[in-house]
C-alpha cells in the first residue's frame, strides 16, 4: 500500500483561496495555478523594470496586474504590499518597505505556488 505524502504546509498562500474561486473544481484550479506560474514571472519582471527607471506608470499598472493574480491564490501579504505600492505609485510615490516587502514575498508566493501545483499532480506528490 503506497501512503500519501501529507500535505504542505503553506505560509505565503492559502490554496483554499484559489479552489474556491475555481468553485471546488480540482482541475481548473490546477489550471489556475499553471496560469500563475506561466504569467506572474512576465509580470514581475516588468514591475522590477519599472521600480529601476522610477516609471510611476509602470508601477502601478503591473503592481495591479500582479495583484490581481496574487489575490486569486490566496497570497494575502502579497496582495496587500502591491496594493500599497500601487497605489503610492499613482500619487507619484515609492514605498522602500513596500519594495523590500516584494523581494522576499514573491519568491516565497511563487515558490510555494510550485510546491502546490506538484502536491496537486496526480501521481506526483513531491
């Protein structure tokens, strides 16, 4: 008899969140979560962009893009540090903290995101 792995623990996501947006459907939320990891790097990466030339517009238009995808997998610190920066980006504003903030939460979001989607493979419990 093969035993299940339990599952993991999660610190930066809540992977209730994104289930109950897919209303329960295992399939689509792992759909979901594929979407996360193949669009938030893009999107990421632009925002690093626009906080190294100081493009307020850039800012606020990817802390909100990416917020948008932070939200939906139950990333709540997360959500709430690109809310803040989007919204000092739109009065012509820098948040350091904010900005230190992302540098530690996205990689813990997209890590744990990773983790999620190979615990919720069929047949490939890492």
């Amino acid at each position: 008899m093969t035993s299940v792995p339990p599952s993991p623990v999660f610190h930066v996501i809540d992977p209730a969140v994104l289930l109950e947006a897919a209303a329960g459907n295992q399939e689509i939320a792992l759909l979901l979560s594929h979407t996360y990891i193949d669009s938030a790097p893009a999107t990421y990466t632009r925002l690093q962009q626009g906080l190294q030339l100081g493009d307020f517009i850039a800012i606020a238009s990817q802390s909100h893009a990416l917020k948008g995808m932070t939200m939906l997998i139950g990333a709540k610190e997360l959500t709430s540090v690109l809310q803040e920066m989007e919204q000092a980006a739109r009065q012509q504003q820098r948040l350091a903290a904010a900005e230190q903030r992302l540098a530690v939460l996205y990689p813990a979001v997209f890590e744990e995101m990773q983790l999620s989607i190979a615990h919720s493979t069929p047949g490939n419990h890492a």
